[in-house]
C-alpha cells in the first residue's frame, strides 16, 4: 500500500461526520474540565487546592505535567482543535456539498416501483398534470415535468443548514485560533493620578504583539456606596496619551462596562487602598501604609493606620470609606475628632493635616483580534439553527397505464408533511371529479 493510497484512506476517516462528532464531544469534554480546574493560577494555589493524594490523579503535579492549568493554550489542545478544523472542512467539501448539489437536480420517476418506494404514496384512476402542477404551486413548491413525470421540491434552505452549521463552527474555530495566538492579557495596578504601560503580562500567544506606544494615566478613582455603606460599583477615569503626553482618548470605565481603543479593552477588575499622605506642621510630610479591615461579616471595610503624634502618644487614623470622611481615635480607643482630606487638625498640641489617600485601582488589558470573527461564526450558528427547522419535501408523481401515481418525502416534520400530502390529493382528487 503505498504513500498516496495511505494518504486518501486517512483522509476519508478524517472526513467521516462520526469522526467530527467524536471530535467535538471530545473538546466539549475537555473545556468542561477547563472549567473545573481553575486555569493560570500560580502554583501554590494548586498545592493548597489539589494536594498529592494516591488515591486521586487530579492532583497538582498531574495538573502541571499535562498541562491543565492552562489548559486552552495547551499545544495538544491546540491540535484537537486543528483535527476538529481540519474534519469540519474535509466533511464540508466530500459530503455536504456534493449532498446539495444532488438535492438540486431533478430526479424524475417514471415507473410505479420507483414511486411506492417513497415513504408517502396514492394513485388515482384519471390523469392531470396541469391540475397536479397547479395545485403543487399553490403550495409553493419547484415544479418541473417532463414528459410523463413530475418532480417538485421547497424547502432547499432546510437541505442547506448542515453546510451553515460546519461553516459556522470553522469561522468561530477560525476567530478562537487567531484570538489565542495573536492576543494578549495583562493585569496591571496603578495609583491613581500616575502613568501606565501594558507590561505586566499574563498570558500572550505565539504570534500577539504587546503595543509599546500605548501610554494610558489613571485621572480619577472613585466608588459609590448602598445604603448599608457596602460597595456598589467602583470607577476609574483613564487617557490615553500619545508620545507627546497629549490625550488622544478619555473615557470612564467601571465593571462590565470597559473601555476600547484600537483594539485594546481595559476592563476595571478591582481596587486597592495603600497609604496616607500627611503633613505635619508647616512642611514634614509622610506616606502612612494602611491595614485593611473587615466589618460586618466581611460586607463592607475600614483601613487603619496606627501613628506616633509626639514623645508620647499614639493615636490610629480609620478610614471608614471612600468619601471624604477620617476618623481619628486615641491609643485607649477614645474619638478624638471627625475630619476630612485638606482640613487642619490639633491633635495632641500636633498641628495636622491628612492630605490625601492614595489608591489603587486594577486593570484587566485585553486584546482578542479574533473576537469578531467568533461572533460572526455564532451569528451563522444561529442562523443556521433557524434553517435546520425549515423541512425539505419532496414530491414525485407519474402516469403509468391510464392510473397516476404521486409519492412524497421529507427530512423533518413528517407528520404535517403527510397531512399537506393529503390534501393535495384530495384537492387533486376533487379536481378530477368535476371533470
């Protein structure tokens, strides 16, 4: 057996529907396990959350080893997805197509046998073909005769919804393969009021290239508080610069809503309260890190910082939230006084002013050139599940020694075919009657 012959025989078992399903179960499989394995954590969750255990092979060392933990960028999962691509479009070209090229040609009965093979099928003593073609019409079917056979089809979109359906699959792999190896993630933390870059990278494919121009600086961070003064929705205020420090682009984004500029998302995924600014008398100034505290069975949050006002007295500074209020309590827990960012406060004979706080907030940036052609191959998805419930009918009728015989076929909705079949030739049957 030689090369060629080997060749064509791997591509026909490639080609196989069976084969495409398998395949596709096979990644539905797989993605269902990406999804209970928590992807591109580092390694110590895996340690914490999958130890070592005989007993169990999801541990984390066989976790590391196949490569679960990143499990979509994984090369293997790569070429399952290739295969699936690779069948999709062999099984498009050797089945599907030459399957609606058949569907359009027009097959004519001439003989009884043929006719009573079909799955619905009469005869009648007189014969009309004009009578049958005009009431076939009437049910908006193809129509064509000759000689002493009829053929009539509708529903050809019904025929053609498979094709739609491969090809959809092949356009969403298309984006989802380009998204993978052209794309890129990165997380980045940022003060508020400083620049940033697109540097801290999480994951990236073989072929993405990270932007080296894009310079962004976050204006503004700010948070809205329910009633109960838990978090409601936090937002930061971001530009874009050009190379001359100049805001080519300025929008406010918070969770759910990003904002995207040539291709780039930036996604607003959290936020962190790190330090006071304060200034003591006229000039002394420090930065004051801040411990983050939880309330109310974790539902909302305070920051503390304990601070040496003189020789000897302490005092701690809380920051019950974001909007402009400071607390200051005594080393025995006792309030000394309510205040606000900017206001001078004595504090113990110390003169003292809380100038600013000094926030954090957390970007997800994100670019998938893939994305709109994932959508575009579900958009045809979709439409191609509407397709799939249109029924292709057939129908077929011949004259044979004085009688007319008529039979019909259909690939879905056989019972309202039967029902139309019967009252076409009970129509046909009246018709004829009159005559």
């Amino acid at each position: 057996m030689n090369l060629r012959n080997i060749t064509w025989s791997l591509l026909k078992k490639i080609s196989n529907l069976s084969f495409s399903i398998s395949m596709f179960l096979i990644i539905a499989a797989i993605s269902i396990l990406g999804t209970v394995i928590e992807q591109d954590k580092p390694i110590d969750f895996y340690k914490l959350n999958y130890p070592e255990n005989k007993l169990l092979l999801l541990n984390w060392k066989n976790i590391f080893a196949f490569g679960l933990n990143h499990l979509y960028s994984n090369y293997w999962f790569f070429c399952i997805l290739c295969l699936f691509f690779l069948s999709l479009i062999l099984c498009t070209f050797s089945t599907q197509l030459p399957v609606l090229k058949h569907a359009r040609r027009w097959k004519f009965l001439y003989n009884k046998l043929s006719i009573e093979k079909m799955t619905c099928n009469d005869s009648y003593d007189n014969i009309s073909f004009i009578n049958f073609i005009y009431l076939l019409n009437l049910k908006n079917y193809y129509v064509f005769h000759k000689g002493r056979a009829i053929y009539a089809y509708k529903g050809l979109l019904g025929r053609i919804a498979p094709i739609f359906v491969h090809l959809s699959i092949i356009i969403t792999l298309t984006g989802s393969v380009i998204g993978l190896s052209t794309g890129f993630f990165a997380q980045e933390i940022i003060p508020s009021g400083e620049l940033f870059h697109v540097q801290n990278l999480i994951k990236s494919g073989y072929f993405s290239i990270v932007p080296s121009n894009i310079v962004g600086k976050v204006n503004d961070f700010f948070i809205t508080y329910n009633e109960d003064q838990s978090v409601k929705q936090f937002f930061s205020n971001l530009s874009i610069l050009d190379h001359y420090g100049d805001t080519v682009y300025r929008g406010e984004i918070s969770v759910n809503y990003p904002l995207k500029f040539q291709g780039i998302t930036f996604y607003q995924t959290d936020w962190k309260v790190s330090a006071l600014r304060l200034q003591f008398g006229d000039n002394y100034n420090i930065e004051k890190s801040l411990i983050e505290v939880f309330l109310k069975n974790n539902s909302s949050k305070v920051w503390i910082c304990n601070l040496k006002i003189n020789k000897y007295d302490k005092i701690s500074i809380v920051i019950p939230d974001l909007n402009n209020n400071i607390i200051f309590y005594s080393e025995s827990g006792d309030l000394i006084t309510k205040t606000h960012y900017g206001v001078y406060n004595i504090i113990y004979g110390v003169p003292v002013i809380v100038k600013d706080l000094m926030t954090n907030t957390g970007l997800q940036v994100k670019t998938d050139p893939g994305l709109n052609v994932a959508y575009f191959g579900f958009f045809i998805l979709i439409i191609s599940i509407l397709l799939s419930y249109v029924s292709y009918s057939q129908i077929w009728a011949n004259s044979s020694y004085g009688r007319f015989y008529l039979s019909g076929n259909t690939n879905r909705a056989f019972l309202s075919f039967e029902d139309e079949m019967m009252k076409i030739y009970n129509k046909y049957v009246f018709l004829m009657s009159d005559v």
